[in-house]
C-alpha cells in the first residue's frame, strides 16, 4: 500500500552584505541613443536559512551543506535579471521615434546628435530639432557642434530642461512657407464695408469710380519666410507680406493693386500640456506701393485701412494657429509640470518638473 508522508514547518533568510554593481555606456547610434552594458555583477557575503517546525532538523543540514551554492545561485540569478533588465530598456529607448508628426504638412526631427554629456548628477542630450515635411523620412545630415554644456535652469530642481534654438522656429517657418500654407483669400472681416468700394470712395477715389458698389477680397501672401529673432526677455517676428485688393465684378476676380508690407511683432509663449503655443502682437509696420491698375495711390491714406486689416485680421489668423502649439521633444506618457520660460540670446529655455500617467512598458 501506499504510504502518505506530509510535514510542515516556516523558514526565515537573511542576506547580508549584497553588492551589485552595474556600468553602463550611452551612446549616439544613427540618430538613436543605444544602451551598452559593460559590467554586470553581484556578490552576496552571506546568506542565513533558518527552518523551524516539523523535521527542520533533516532540512537544515542539507541547506547548511549547500550554502555555497545557494549563493552562488543567487548572485547568478540577480545578474541575469539586471542584463535583461538593462536589455528591455536599450529596446526601448531604440524604438523612440525620429519624427514627432505635428500636422499633416511637417513632423520634428527628434534624431540624437553627437553622444550624451554626462555628469555627476544630470544627462544632456542634443537634438536635430529641426522642421520636415512630413513625407520626409531620412535623418538630415546637418553638421552639429560637439555639446559643450547642459542646459542652464536658474532652478536646479528642476527635472528636465530644453533648450530650443531660434534655427528650430525659422525651420518650421521655411516649411510652412515652402508648404504655400502662408497664403489665404479674405472674405468676411469685422468691418465689412472695407470689401466693398463704397467703403474706399474716399480712399481711393479711382477704384470707386472705376468699380462703384462692387464687392471685394484681399488676397494675402508672405513674400518670403517670416523671421523669428530671441533675444534676452523676448521674442520678435518679422514678417514680409504682399496684399492684393481684387475686385468681384460680373463672376470675374479683377487684381487692381497690390501693397507690400512689413510687419514687425513680438510674440508671447506659454507651455499647453507638451506643446510650445504662442501669441503675437503688432509692434508697427511699413507699407509701400508694389504695383497698381488703377493709377498711385495716397499711401497715408490707406496707412489706417492697412492697420485695421491686419489688427482685426492678419494677427487673429496667425495667432489662431499659434494657440495650437508646437510639440516639444517629450517621451510619450510624461507631461510638464510647473514649467518655466527664459529668453537668452538666440535661445528659448523651458526648465520644468515632469509627470507621468503611467510607468514606462519595458516588456519589448
């Protein structure tokens, strides 16, 4: 028959004097950061296995009999979870993407330029942070600097700190331009009487005569990429606009003249969760005659009508894209917290705290 053997009891471990040691490399692998383990190890001095209840006393001796081996097994074991560990996490960060999409026109490129700067207690990282098209796939190839130093927050607790040179605002601005998304044909503003010629009878008195009471758009354009300069304290745009009045007479769209502008603004920025959104505001402009149909024009006349325009309509449409913000260069999951501006010459700094909604997936 048969026979049934059961027994039970409780055991406690103590280990003293672990040690484990790990040294690690980062590095810039094509536009990637990739993780190196270069030494892994641990050491256990000693571990103590005491059982007690039922026949502890046959146990413990087969436990003190392998004592050597139940730390050695133990070393061995904790070393091969740090290198998978460290594994998993050189997965991921090979996997964070090189273009961050920011609509339908253009993404940031996010490729790693030149390898990481370390310190004692923080990393700096450098980036392209330049403006693509969106169909664009290869890492550009433009020539960076060596680091030289981190990124400046007058408050060291901080926990991350970006640094956004004025190349990466004038990059989005070349795209967009590039894009023709600069360009736009008003219909309805504030002071609709402005797109009918009776409202520029006293003007321009010729347009009126030579088109009474009919319907008008403006045609606007950039002339060129806006400039965007950062000086200490603030950020300044200059922007190259051409305005062409058209009038609406019988179905046809008759260009009569066109008016060159430039515009110089200074903006605002604020942090919208990841995003860099902005605003700006008309510091004073000038105007000049580029060519006409319907004889000179009386430009100081028109100086008023030009500010209207572009106060109640040029600055509204910009600045309606501009609230919508454009992406900073964060891991996906963590969001700024208590985020902080500084303006330096050429550079705009963002020093902040970060949160996450979740812990990072490493199981790649």
């Amino acid at each position: 028959m048969p026979v049934k053997i059961s027994d039970n009891g409780g055991a406690s471990v103590q280990v003293e004097g672990m040690e484990v040691g790990l040294t690690l490399g980062l590095e810039n692998q094509e536009g990637s950061l990739k993780l190196l383990l270069k030494h892994c190890g641990c050491y256990v001095k000693d571990i103590s296995i005491k059982l007690d209840g039922g026949a502890s006393w046959l146990y413990q001796g087969m436990i003190d009999a392998f004592e050597g081996k139940i730390e050695s097994a133990v070393e061995n074991a904790i070393t091969k979870k740090l290198e998978e560990g460290i594994s998993r996490l050189d997965s991921f960060l090979q996997s964070l993407p090189k273009f961050l999409p920011v609509d339908d026109k253009a993404s940031l490129n996010v490729t790693f330029v030149n390898d990481p700067l370390l310190t004692k207690s923080s990393i700096g990282f450098e980036i392209n942070g330049l403006f693509v098209e969106r169909k664009m796939t290869l890492v550009s190839n433009n020539h960076h600097k060596n680091l030289q130093s981190l990124v400046f927050c007058a408050d060291s607790s901080k926990m991350l700190g970006i640094a956004l040179d004025e190349a990466v605002f004038n990059s989005a601005s070349a795209l967009y331009y590039n894009a023709k998304f600069m360009q736009w044909i008003v219909e309805k503003i504030p002071d609709q009487s402005l797109l009918n010629t009776a409202g520029w009878r006293f003007i321009v008195p010729q347009l009126y005569k030579k088109y009474p009471n009919d319907d008008m758009n403006l045609n606007i354009s950039l002339s060129s990429p806006p400039i965007i300069e950062i000086s200490d304290g603030k950020a300044d745009g200059i922007i190259y606009s051409d305005l062409i009045i058209d009038v609406l007479e019988t179905g046809k769209v008759i260009p009569v003249a066109c008016i060159s502008l430039v515009i110089h603004a200074s903006g605002s920025v604020r942090i919208e969760g990841n995003n860099l959104a902005g605003n700006m505001r008309l510091d004073n402009f000038a105007m000049s005659l580029k060519w006409s149909n319907i004889g000179s024009l009386r430009m100081y006349l028109i100086q008023p009508v030009m500010w209207t325009i572009i106060q109640t309509v040029f600055l509204p449409y910009a600045n309606a894209h501009l609230r919508e913000g454009l992406p900073l260069p964060i891991i996906h999951g963590f969001t700024l917290r208590n985020a902080e501006i500084i303006f330096s010459n050429s550079k705009l700094t963002i020093c902040s705290n970060v949160t996450y909604a979740k812990a990072l997936d490493l199981s790649l």
